[in-house]
C-alpha cells in the first residue's frame, strides 16, 4: 500500500513537472527586463529619485522673485482709540486725551515684490538639493542592482534545482530498475527480502526527496513571478539549460557602492558649508504698490475714497549671536564628515576583499566542476559494471549501493559546484560595477 502511495505521488509529480514544462520559456534577461517595469521595490526607488529631483528644482525656484497679491476688508464696529498730548490744543505739558480717528470701512489691495539678491543659505540649500539628486539617482540604481542580483540568484537557483530534479529522476528509475530485478531473484530464491528492502527503501526515499525538490522548484518559481511582476497564476517556467559564463569582462568600473558613499561624504561638505555660510548677511530687495480706501456710511456725508499707496525697499538681514548653536552644529557635522570619509576608504578595502573572495571562488568551483563531471562519468561507468556484476551473481547488493551512492556523492558535488560558480560570478560582477552601471552623463 505505501509503494502505491509513494508510486501515485511521484506520478502526480510528474505529471505538473511535465504541465509546466509546457508553459512559457522566460530567459534571465527577459525576467529582468519585466523586472525594471514591474517590479514594485524598483518603482518606489524611482519615485524618491524622483522626490530628489523636485526637492533640487525648488530649491531652485526659491531665487526667484516673489509676487505676491494682496487685499483686505475691514468694518470697525469700534474705531481705533489715540491719545493726543493736550499741550498741542494749548493745554498743559504731560496730559492726553483720547481720541477715536478713522472711518468704519477700510479696504487696502496692493502688490508686493520680493527679489533676493544675496542669500547664502538659499545658494547652498540649491548645492545640498543638487548632490542630494545625483544621491538618489545613484540610490535607485542601487535598488535595481539588488533586483537584479535577487532575481538572478532565484533564477540560477531554480536552475540547478532543476538539474537535481533530473538527476534524482535518473537514481530513482535505476533504483526501480533494480528493485524489479531483486523481486525477479526473490522470486527464484537468489535474493532475500531483507535485499529488496533496502532497495525499496532507498527508491521511496528517492521519490519523496524528488517531491521536496518539485515543491521547492513551485516555489521558487512564485518568487520570481513575484519579483518580475506576473501574476502568480500564470504559466511560466525557466530555461533548464544553465550557460556557465566562460569569459568574465575582468574590467573594473567605479561600483555604485562608491559612487553612494562619495556623494554622502559630498552632501556632508555641502552641509558644513551651509552653516558656516549661516553666520553670512543676506540682502534683498522689497517693494509694493497698491491702494488704501477708506468708507463712511453715516448720513449725509456718505463716501469712499481711494488713495495710492507704493513703496520700495532694501532688507539686510546679519545674524549677530544665536547661542553658540552654529558653533556646536559644525562641531557635530565636521565629526560626520571625518566618519564618512573613513567609510569611503572602508568601501574600497571591502570590495578589493570580495573581488578577491569572489575570484578564488570562482577558480575553485571551476575546478571543482571539472573534477565532479570526470567523477560523474566515472561513477556512471562504475555503477553500470557493478549493477551487470551483480546480475551474474559476482557481487552482491552492498557493492552496488555503495555504487549507486558514490554516483549520487558525485552528482551532488557537481551541483555544489554549480552553485558556487554561479553565485561568484554573480558577486564578481556586483564587485566590478557590471550589473548596473552609473550613467557618465
């Protein structure tokens, strides 16, 4: 009953192995074009490049002359009280009498102009807000550079996944092969029931792993759909085939990590200029030009009159003393900058260190594939001489387990292998600015 049950599950393994091979082929390239359109993460990068942007352009438009429309009612249901110095009217030093001047209804619509001339602070905030784009350029960019590795690894992953879903399927139709025949001898009293166990045992645990595998293969494939920005219900599959790159560019550009922490160390300097800029004056000029119209709504003597009313002006504006604040504010953002440089020498260590790291890994599993393909071949070739060894009788079924798993040993090596190619080539190109590159202009 567990044989028919494991035989059915592996049958329904199959059988979706076999429906999604039937759907459609995506290459690496093609997910990570439909991942620069679709791919959520990326968008919302792209959105605060473009917040970057707009922050520069109003910093931009703050050197612009302002003009701003004016006007105003008002109906005094109390008129404004003055006191007037009595010695005026004659009367004696020192005294006041209060006095209630105006009309009920003021009106006032005029224009003003406020053109900046010098201002040190709106001159570096559109310097910081300039470094702080290029920042968030480079910081999309950097999203898409992680997008672009994720999606890669899933799709190098599910590849070699797939590889070992084919090489589990070979074991398990070798073991089937030799369960069949160890039933045949049972039959004829040349094998035990304890050898047909083993045999049995060996070819269940084969399929279970094989759906373990397959399950992992579905969802490693939603992952991708996920990143790419398909639908999760429809068709799509990967290309088997894993092209192992056999030329590496060994050319070097300026990584987006450098370009990242160069620009901070940037926006830092922009930052200590701009306090010590603080302390600087700033000049403007001002001017209005508009009218004044004063109401009267008493019997007989109803009016409203408009006067003229236009002035012009320079405003200087020098901080003298606030606290010893600035002070302590370039203390702090000098102390910011020093970190940020240490960190710029820090990234540059780093990547010689993973681009050293990363091509003795690739030498080593370039070795290592050589030497697993040879023991594959040779464990391929040894099994076959053992399992026709075993049917004539001259060895028993210890010698061809021990076959059969010096072959699955080398076919996991090969995979090991794989992976670590690929993965140091993938880090290779990460380290050496390949997988996105900063535009020059």
């Amino acid at each position: 009953m567990l044989v028919n049950i494991h035989r059915l599950l592996l049958a329904t393994a199959l059988l979706v192995f076999a429906l999604g091979s039937q759907a459609q082929q995506w290459t690496l390239e093609q997910c990570l074009d439909s991942a620069r359109v679709n791919n959520r993460g990326l968008k919302m990068a792209q959105n605060e490049g473009e917040i970057a942007t707009s922050r520069h352009q109003e910093a931009q438009y703050a050197r612009i002359p302002k003009l701003i429309a004016n006007g105003e009612y008002k109906y005094f249901m109390d008129l404004p009280t003055q006191l007037l110095p009595m010695s005026i009217f004659g009367g004696p030093e020192g005294q006041f009498k209060d006095a209630q001047f105006g009309v009920p209804h003021s009106i006032t619509a005029n224009l003003q102009l406020v053109m900046p001339i010098y201002d040190p602070m709106t001159q570096g905030a559109v310097r910081t807000t300039g470094i702080a784009e290029k920042l968030g350029e480079i910081k999309a960019l950097k999203t898409e550079e992680q997008v672009v590795q994720d999606i890669s690894a899933l799709y190098y992953n599910a590849q070699v996944l797939h590889h070992q879903m084919a090489y589990l399927d070979s074991n398990i139709i070798n073991s089937a092969a030799l369960l069949n025949t160890l039933s045949l001898l049972r039959q004829q009293l040349l094998a035990t029931g304890t050898d047909v166990a083993k045999v049995q045992l060996q070819h269940d645990q084969a399929q279970s792993s094989l759906l373990k595998l397959q399950s992992t293969y579905d969802h490693l494939l939603d992952l991708l759909r996920f990143s790419i920005g398909l639908p999760l219900d429809r068709p799509f599959d990967i290309v088997a085939d894993v092209m192992l790159p056999t030329a590496l560019d060994p050319a070097t550009t300026r990584t987006l990590d450098q370009h990242m922490v160069g620009l901070q160390s940037d926006v830092l300097s922009s930052e200590l200029r701009l306090l010590q800029q603080s302390r600087l004056p700033s000049l403007s000029l001002f001017g209005a030009y508009g009218t004044t119209g004063y109401g009267y709504d008493g019997s007989p003597n109803e009016f409203l009159d408009f006067y003229p009313l236009s002035f012009a002006g320079v405003s200087l504006k020098y901080p003298l003393f606030n606290g010893m604040v600035t002070r302590k504010k370039i203390e702090q953002k000098r102390l910011e900058l020093s970190n940020s440089r240490v960190q710029v020498e820090q990234v540059d260590e780093k990547l010689d260190l993973d681009r050293k790291n990363a091509s003795r890994q690739i030498a080593l599993a370039e070795s290592n594939l050589v030497d697993s393909r040879s023991r594959i071949a040779l464990a391929e070739q040894v099994y076959g001489q053992v399992l026709l060894q075993q049917r004539e009788g001259l060895v028993g079924l210890t010698e061809v387990l021990l076959a059969d798993n010096a072959l699955r040993e080398a076919q996991q090596e090969h995979i090991a292998a794989m992976i670590d190619y690929l993965r140091g080539t993938l880090e290779l190109q990460r380290v050496n600015g390949q997988l996105t590159h900063y535009p020059k202009n």
